[in-house]
C-alpha cells in the first residue's frame, strides 16, 4: 500500500455529515505510516451535473472510471480492515502536487 493508492473502502458507520457508503478514497498517509494498521485517506465521490467543484476540492477527469471529486475537506484516518480493493494509484506528479496543495490550504491560518 502506498500513498497516492485509490482504494474502494467501507466508510460505514459514519455520523452527521461524514462521507458514507463504499466508495473510492485516495491514501494520502507517507508509505511509513502505511505499515501500521490505519491510513489516512481522503474520500472521493463521483461528479454529478451541475455539481461545482470548491477550492478544497480537486476534480480527477482521466485519473478514475469517470470524473470524480477529492473530498479535501472530509480527511479522515481509518483501519485498513475497510479497504476492500484496490482500484489504481495517482501517478501523475503534476496531480499529485495539486493535491498537496489543497492539502496545505486546508491548513493555513486566515
């Protein structure tokens, strides 16, 4: 398991507004942290007509089976025993470099 990994995972049980159901989600843990027994992911749903896309999020066009949005805002660390397969890796430097841009967004202080 390495980081930029898309997996299919079981998010359930979740509470309030969390990210629900078995979907895609992104590993975006170092491959360190990835030997323990949880990862730090991030969800990703698909995109929906007229769904707009927000600065903490990121639109995969080409990267997944069809176009999807990374959820920035909904990280999240789960045990691994909800990963049920995985799906393909983000190899795209460019993309991987977007995405720790949102990331560090999400971490500034206004």
């Amino acid at each position: 398991m390495n980081q930029y990994d898309v997996y299919l995972a079981d998010l359930n049980p979740t509470i309030g507004k969390e990210q629900n159901g078995t979907r895609p989600v992104l590993v975006i843990s170092n491959n360190y942290e990835n030997l323990l027994d949880v990862v730090t992911i991030i969800p990703i749903t698909s995109l929906k007509v007229g769904r707009r896309v927000y600065p903490n999020e990121l639109l995969f066009q080409a990267e997944l089976e069809k176009p999807s949005i990374l959820l920035c805002q909904q990280i999240r660390t789960i045990s691994k025993n909800r990963l049920i397969k995985k799906l393909t890796s983000i190899e795209n430097i460019n993309m991987q470099n977007q995405i720790i841009k949102i990331l560090c967004r999400r971490f500034e202080t206004i």
